[in-house]
C-alpha cells in the first residue's frame, strides 16, 4: 500500500510543464556571475526556487483578512497595488 502511495505522491510532483526564460546579454552575464560566486551548480532549480520563494512571499503579504470584501482567491485577479 505505501508503495502505490508513493507512486502516487513521485506522479504528482513530477515536472511537466516548460517555461521558457529571455535574458538579455547583462543579465545573463549578473546571472552566470551569481551562480559563480554562490556556487550554484542547477541554474534550473536556482531560478524556480527564487521565483516560487517571491511568488509565496506576495501571496503571504496579500493573504485575505476577515474584513476583505471580495471572495478570497490566489488567483483573484482583481488585485490592489
């Protein structure tokens, strides 16, 4: 049984979807600088995990109160800046 659980677990994490990044030539330069420097050896896993670590910040900085009007929704499109 916890084999399948597992499995299961492996399944839904694995990573399907592609994004695709465009740099341009000084800040491919900062980025290859960067991971130089702070030995960053999978540029791949650095760059999801800092713009998964900004989007969960500005999730927790904007999360619903009791008062807020609107229906609470991460992807609430209606957001004030």
């Amino acid at each position: 049984m916890e084999g399948r659980k597992a499995a299961y677990k492996e399944d839904r994490l694995r990573r399907t979807n592609r994004l695709s990044l465009m740099l341009n030539n000084r800040e491919m330069k900062a980025l290859g600088i960067y991971c130089s420097r702070y030995r960053v050896k999978n540029k791949s896993e650095f760059m999801r995990e800092t713009i998964m670590r900004a989007i969960l910040k500005r999730f927790e900085e904007e999360h619903p109160t009791l008062w807020e009007e609107n229906d609470p929704s991460l992807f609430n499109q209606n957001v004030s800046r």
